[in-house]
C-alpha cells in the first residue's frame, strides 16, 4: 500500500435514522407465506438502484492476455470504511441511470484499472446477500489484450478513491487470497474468494 | 415447489426507523482517509453477530458422494423476502453464540438438509458486500457419504423456514444456475454462482 500516506482510521460509529441516509435504507417487508401466515423480514436497500437496468452493481471477473505470459487478472485492493479493513475484490462498482451493465463494467474497468476491456459475457442478476438486502449485482467477464512492453496505464478515480492494482496469474488467484486473507486487516470479498475457490475445486475434484 | 400451498406475498414495505430494527441496524461511520481528509460511509449492519466466533454466517459448499453416480451437491430454493423471489443457494445459516464455524456448518447443514455431513476445509472470514454492509461469512466446505439406496433424510426446520432442497451433479451445476436464472421470480445467490461460475472457468480456459 505504498501510494497512501496514513492508515485510515474510524472516529465516530453512530445510529443513523433512515431518514438521513442519503445511499441506504432500511425497510419492514410484511409478506403473506406458503402457509398463508402473516410475517415480516428487516431489509436493508441501496437508495441509488437505476431504473433502467434495475440492478445495482457489476463486478469485472477479468483476464489480462499477455503475448509471453500466463493469463493473469487484476484484483483491487482498497480500504472500505463497513469493514475498517483493506478489501481484495475483482474491480466493481454501481450501474449509472441509463447504463446497461455492458456499459457501466466498459466505464468502472477503466476508472478503476486503466484499461479498455472487451465484454466476454454477461451473467443473469445474483442476489449479493439475500438474508439480509435487496442488493444484486451482475458478474461481467473481460478481457484486456496487453501489449509486450505496454506500460501499465493511469487510474482514472473519482475523489476520495484510493485503489490498490495488483495483477495475479490465474492459476494462483487462490493461494494468493488466502495469502491476503491472512494478513491483518485484510479481508478478501466473498464473490472473489468463491470464484477463485470454484476454480480451485474444478481443478483438483474428480467430476464425473 | 410442491410442498407449499400458495405462492407468497408481500402485502406492505415501509420505511424502517433503526431504533426499532431487531436484526440490523444503518450506522454512519466516521473516518479519516489515506490523505488526512475526513469522511463519512453509510453501513448496513447485523444485530446478531456472535463475540464468540466473529462472524455472521456459514454457507456449506457440499459434495454428496454416492458408490454409482458422479458427485453432487444439494442446493436450498427458498422464497426471500428482501428479493421477492425464490433464491438458489447453498446452504447457510448465521453462527450462533458459542458455536464455531464447523459446528454452525454441521448444524444448519443438518437442519436444512437432513443429512450429517463431515467439514473438510473452512474459509477464511469472507466480505459478503463489502461497499454496503460489514456482513461476513465463511465458506465451510463439506462431504456426505450416502448409501446406494439410502433414503433421503427429513429437513429440521424452524418455524417459517420453507425450503426445497434439490440434488445436482457438479459437472451440471453452471448450466443449472443458468436455467434457474431464466425462471421468473427466481435469482442465483451471487456466492453459489461464483463458484460455480469459478468452476466453468477453470475447466474451459488455458490457465498456463
């Protein structure tokens, strides 16, 4: 982390009404069940979903080819406050109001990475944690053809960003989470680690 | 979804006021960032994280392991009310206070799915969506060895708890995330389909 200056610190956790948040809220759902029994679920939600893709985020599972390399992905690493941790995730960020996911995974990569990607695929809607909120995201695959001598390009982050790059060959993406997941204050984003840990299983699991 | 009697359904969401939350609670933390600047961050939280483990919750990555078919994994259909939608998931369930993460892994995969299963590896604490809420998990992968013509055990659920446990082969679970995707009022928990999706990658792409 040798770009920043300090380590962050947190100075005050407080209650806040949901009539103050600006990015989240809370919400009582009263649902009806299979049974016809009356209940209610505590929800928390993003105030910010578009209504254009109503989906919130995107995450770019990517590969960095490399004419003489092994394919490789870049994972960022930032301090996120909910945690008051550093945070090893696949590059990610909330879809705009008239982005499609395509659009907004082409515009994050670039913000967050530097490079121009090209979009592989696109998954269906996941529900980012379903006990506890409404969020979603889409995973989109990318891809970025490197150069032989290509410099690394400039970041292009939004104030208050503070994005860590690091480039991993695929084939030690997990050995090199739990690696992170080790060090103090370090946490690794569980869509990354299940990524990184289906592969592991694929490649040392009998299948069929 | 045949064992319910009537498709669930949500007759009121309202505006949640913290103070009166029982399972999470908004804060806004307070922080000083890498270059000295104050800041604030919204963050949903649980209410219910045990001191003792640390940790919110478990998902049970399975392999049910039969003398004459090719290894399986039970996944868990559940109507969620934060989505409005039958989630696909692994098992999972939050750790309760005094319990570690193997136990809370044997238990709720017992309560869930009615078998007994052995815990081969536990995760490190994983950020289950680090931008929005402190949540953490641990992926607690776990085997059952069946008979060849065991019967399928009964679930022990709690009250309220309606959940449709389906067996799928590992080499098809992509494809099979994929389908139920497709369906309506149905969405793949992101964790299960990264691993998934992890799985496809390592067994389609060159990796060295």
């Amino acid at each position: 982390m040798s770009a920043k200056s300090q380590e962050p610190v947190i100075t005050k956790v407080a209650d806040l009404p949901t009539n103050e948040a600006k990015w989240l809220a809370l919400k009582r759902v009263d649902y009806v069940d299979q049974t016809g029994k009356a209940r209610t679920w505590e929800v928390a939600t993003r105030k910010t979903r578009a209504a254009s893709a109503g989906v919130d985020a995107v995450a770019m599972g990517n590969v960095l080819r490399h004419p003489a390399r092994p394919p490789a992905t870049m994972i960022v690493i930032q301090y996120r406050p909910p945690l008051d941790a550093y945070t090893v995730e696949w590059p990610a960020g909330l879809i705009d109001e008239r982005e499609t996911a395509e659009q907004a995974a082409v515009r994050e990569f670039r913000e967050e990475t530097g490079y121009t990607c090209r979009v592989v695929s696109v998954s269906p809607p996941q529900a980012a944690d379903p006990g506890m909120s409404n969020a979603n995201m889409q995973l989109v695959m990318v891809e970025v053809d490197l150069g032989t001598d290509e410099a690394v390009p400039e970041q292009r982050l939004e104030d208050g960003e503070h994005i860590e790059r690091v480039v991993v060959p695929l084939a030690e993406l997990y050995d090199r989470l739990l690696d992170y997941a080790a060090r103090e204050r370090f946490i690794v984003a569980a869509k990354l680690f299940h990524f990184a840990a289906g592969m592991q299983f694929a490649l040392t699991t009998k299948l069929t």
